[in-house]
C-alpha cells in the first residue's frame, strides 16, 4: 500500500512538473511574441514624438534662427545646434530609460535563487548599443527640422514680426 501511494504521489508530481514547465515555456513564448511587436511600436512611436518635437522646438525659436543668421551665422552652425540639441537629449534620454528598466526590473524581476537578475542590464552589449542608438535615432529624426531650420531666410522671419 505504502508502495503504491508513493508511486501515485510520484506520477502526481512528475505530471505537476511537466504541466508547470509547459505553461512556463508556453507563457516565455507569448511573452517574446509580444515582445516582438511591442518593441517596434513603441521605437516608432517614440521617433515620431521626437520628430515631432524637434518641429515645435525650430518653429517656436524661428525669432532666435532669425537673429543668429542676421548675425551672420551660416547654415551649417544651425544645423549643428539643432542636431547636437538631438544628441544631447538622445544620451539624456538613454540614461533615464536605461535607469527606468534597471528600477522596474529591480522591484520585478522573478529570476530562480541564486542568478542575478541584472546581469542583462548589465551587459556592455547593451549599454553600448543604448549610448550609440538613442543619439542616433534621436539625431536621425531630427534631421529634417534642423535642415528646415538651417535653411530659413533671416530676412523673411525677421519681416514677419
């Protein structure tokens, strides 16, 4: 009796087990398939805000563009101002994600005893792909105000008002 009770508890756990790693390795894959298309949404979502932003900001100093070229700066230091502007906040944006991820996943992160869960935050890969893409994209989606703004006529802005 003794036999089969332990028997019947060992099938138990050994179907629990196996149930807990499918649901485990099924929810990871829903997690990554989310992931997926989160990911992209959100990058593109957050360039469009950046774009965005960067076309308020030159429309808003178009008086300041005005006296600087009337001033005699040329169009390449406008677009300098502009793109390092970009850059800037890329880096500046890139340490506030980067520190948000690390305090979320601080409070978060469900990792098995004994591994540390922010060694992926880490990883050097990760904090230099963060340093080299967030200016970059931040300066590529700048691009087109900054051109816009490099491009303006002293005289025509400085006529409006």
């Amino acid at each position: 009796t003794r036999a089969q009770a332990r028997d019947r508890a060992k099938t138990t756990a050994d179907s629990t087990l196996a149930a807990e790693k499918f649901y485990r390795a099924r929810l990871r894959g829903e997690q990554e398939s989310f992931a997926g298309w989160v990911v992209p949404l959100v990058i593109v979502g957050g360039a469009a805000l950046v774009g965005f932003l960067a076309f308020v900001n030159v429309r808003n100093r178009r008086q300041e563009i005005g006296v600087l070229r009337a001033l005699g700066f040329r169009s390449g230091q406008i677009l300098y101002v502009f793109l390092g502007k970009a850059v800037i906040l890329g880096f500046a944006g890139a340490a506030a994600g980067w520190t948000a991820g690390f305090v979320i996943a601080a409070f978060t992160a469900a990792t098995p005893p004994g591994t540390n869960p922010f060694s992926s935050l880490l990883s050097p890969m990760l904090i230099g792909m963060l340093i080299l893409s967030s200016p970059a994209l931040a300066s590529l989606v700048s691009w087109v105000p900054a051109l816009s703004a490099a491009r303006q006529d002293p005289a025509d802005i400085l006529g409006e008002e």
